[in-house]
C-alpha cells in the first residue's frame, strides 16, 4: 500500500483523513514518521501555509507527503478568522477561546453566512499539486454538540439544521470541506498510479 506522510501533529486530522480514505493509502503522521517538529505557517494564504508544510517535510524525508490548512471564512466579518483560524483569539490555539471571540464578534450582526476552505498541498515524485474543498454554510448563535474539533459546534452547513459537532463522522463527511478536498486528492493519486502502470 502506498504510503503518505501527512504533514500535522493534529490527531483530529489525522483520524478524519484516514477515515476519508477509508485505507485506500497508508498515512503516517509527522509522529509516527518519527518527526517531531511544529511547521510555522507564517504566511498570508492557506495555500502558502499548506506549500510551507508539505515543502518542509519533503526535504526532511525525501518522501511523498501531503498537508492540509483549512480556515473559516465569515462574510459578515469580512473573511476573518480565515488563515488565522487557528489562532484567532491568540497565539497559542485554543477553539475554546476562539469560538468565543468569534460569537462575540459576531453578536450584533445578522448576516451569519460563512465558508469552510481546505487546501491540500500534495508532493509526489517531487512535483506539487494542489486540491480545494469548500463547504458554504452560516454560524450557530450557540455552541452545539460535542463531537469534531475546532469551530464544528457553531458551524451548520446548508443543507442541515445541525452543526458539525452534532453530526456522526459519516454524516459531516456528507458536506464536508475536508472530505472535498481529500476526493480530489484520492482521484488525483488512483488516476496517477493508473497511468504509471501503464
């Protein structure tokens, strides 16, 4: 089976990626590839900060690896906290503090549409592609349910009247920014392997 390193330390995102895959392809976290570092994201873009941490794993390794950075994009707030979704309440990342700041900066306003953009920043064979996921949706007046990570219990996207954190695994990924950005990538590498076959 093919072998991935996925560039994060984040737990979450490793188990949501490898339940996407569904095992298609062997992923290794930064952990169990046996490094142990953080990846600044310092850049302005997801697409820069996503090129960052992939770049930065391949030339450790040499070996093919993907990342992912995804942001909450909010209209009303004019696309904030987007690349710093993070780290929108402070340096140090805390979901807690974040969805927080950002009910609170959205208290007065009516307008509650928002977006969540994956990008995936593949290496493969030393050449670099890129893949985007996006789910539209709006922001909860209330946190809601306990499952997922980081701001799900406030996202409901269309099509539901739930909030990420209120859905099963297999129910998120029905609309999911990172389930649309990974069926690229798993389109992209069978059309790949299909080819170098041949």
């Amino acid at each position: 089976m093919k072998i991935l390193v996925f560039a994060t330390n984040n737990k979450n995102k490793v188990e949501e990626i490898r339940f996407i895959l569904q095992g298609r392809f062997s992923i290794l976290s930064l952990k169990e590839a046996g490094i142990f570092i953080d990846i600044p994201e310092p850049h302005s873009t997801l697409e820069e900060n996503a090129n960052e941490k992939s770049r930065t794993i391949h030339a450790l390794t040499s070996e093919d690896c993907f990342s992912e950075d995804t942001g909450l994009e909010v209209v009303a707030l004019n696309g904030e906290p987007g690349v710093k979704s993070a780290r929108y309440a402070s340096d140090k990342p805390d979901f807690d503090n974040n969805i927080a700041k950002l009910l609170l900066n959205l208290k007065e306003k009516t307008e509650r549409s928002a977006r969540f953009r994956t990008i995936i920043s593949l290496i493969l064979d030393k050449k670099e592609y890129i893949f985007e996921g996006i789910c539209t949706g709006k922001i909860s007046n209330e946190i809601s349910g306990n499952n997922g990570f980081g701001y799900d219990p406030i996202f409901i996207p269309d099509g539901s009247f739930k909030t990420f954190a209120e859905m099963t695994m297999d129910e998120k990924n029905k609309f999911s920014h990172r389930t649309k950005a990974a069926e690229k990538l798993i389109a992209f590498l069978n059309s790949y392997y299909e080819q170098a076959k041949n």
